[in-house]
C-alpha cells in the first residue's frame, strides 16, 4: 500500500494498459497519455496524476475489479442504474478515493495502527483470502453507487456519500454473522 504509482515502471504501465483492455476490449488505447482515458473517468488525459492519495493498489483494485465482476463494473462505468444526476462522479477517480477511504478505514497508512474492531475483523479475513481487500473494495464501489442513487446526489455530494459508504461497510463488517466478505449483507450488489 506504500506502493505510488511510477508512470516510468514497465509494470505499472503493463497493469494501466491491462486496465484499459480489459475496460474497453474492443477499443486500442492510443497511448498512456491519451484523452481516451477520460471516458473512464479520469481527470485528464494521463491517468498517473490522479493516483496521489491510495498509490498502485488503487489501480490493482481497478483491474481486480473490472477482472472480476466485469458485469457489475461496466454497470457502475456506464452508468445503467436508476436516474442518474447531469453530474456525475466520475468513474475511476472514484475508484481512487474508495481504495483511499478503506485504507483510512482500516488505518493501513499509519505507522501504528489502531486496534479497532473493523480492522481486527478485517485482518482476521485477510488471514482466510488474500482477496478480501479486492473484496471489499468492490463491494465498497456497489455500494458507494448504490447510496448515491438512493440519495440521488451530484458530485458536489460526493464526499458525504463516500462517509455513509464507510458507515454501512463499517456496519456490516461487524455483523456476527459476517465471517467473511462474501458473508455481507451488499456483496450481493456485485454480479
């Protein structure tokens, strides 16, 4: 997770290309700094700028996610669900920012970390699947979407929906029934 994104690293460059084809299969990328990035919903032309706050795995969890449960990606990348507002959030940068809220989340930037519930319930699943933080990741984006829609928000909204993505998630982790992410209640968002 200390990992930033280095636009100069063959590897790097490799999991942003993958991230594209597996996005957009039928479409060639032009380049890594290219204005087709912005149909995705990255800021600008080159994605690099806008990996700051959550590094490389933020782009991991992208391409996790689009891997995965590429029926639920391409819902939430396209937009298909409910009304939708003229403004949207855009897509990727959110993804960004909900790799950056669930590492807050968990308090996996700090040098000593907390010992809180959620986290140590998390670490437990860590434990069980190395998948569990691409799990929750994209659950946290279902669900992220989800409340958007219930709360039929704007971008200006978007902070705020971010917070009550948390809440919910935080909830749901500690549920007694939840033993693993699978076991939450909005996993079954993801399709």
């Amino acid at each position: 997770m200390n990992v930033y994104f280095d636009p100069s690293r063959h590897g790097h460059q490799e999991a942003l290309k993958a991230l594209w084809a597996s996005t957009y299969p039928d479409q060639i990328l032009h380049g890594l700094i290219s204005e087709q990035w912005k149909q995705m919903g990255w800021q600008g032309k080159d994605p690099s700028t806008d990996f700051r706050g959550a590094g490389y795995v933020s782009l991991e969890n992208l391409l996790f996610f689009s891997k995965t449960f590429s029926r639920s990606f391409q819902w939430l990348l396209n937009k298909q669900g409910g009304k939708r507002a003229a403004w949207e959030y855009p897509f990727a940068v959110a993804g960004v920012n909900i790799t950056f809220m669930i590492m807050q989340m968990l308090d996996l930037h700090s040098s000593k970390p907390r010992r809180t519930f959620v986290r140590t319930v998390f670490i437990q699943m860590l434990a069980e699947n190395e998948w569990a933080f691409d799990l929750l990741y994209c659950v946290a984006f279902m669900v992220m979407d989800k409340q958007w829609l219930e709360k039929n928000a704007s971008y200006m909204d978007f902070n705020e929906i971010l917070r009550s993505t948390r809440v919910q998630l935080e909830k749901e982790l500690l549920l007694d029934d939840v033993m693993r992410i699978e076991d939450m209640p909005s996993y079954g968002l993801l399709s």
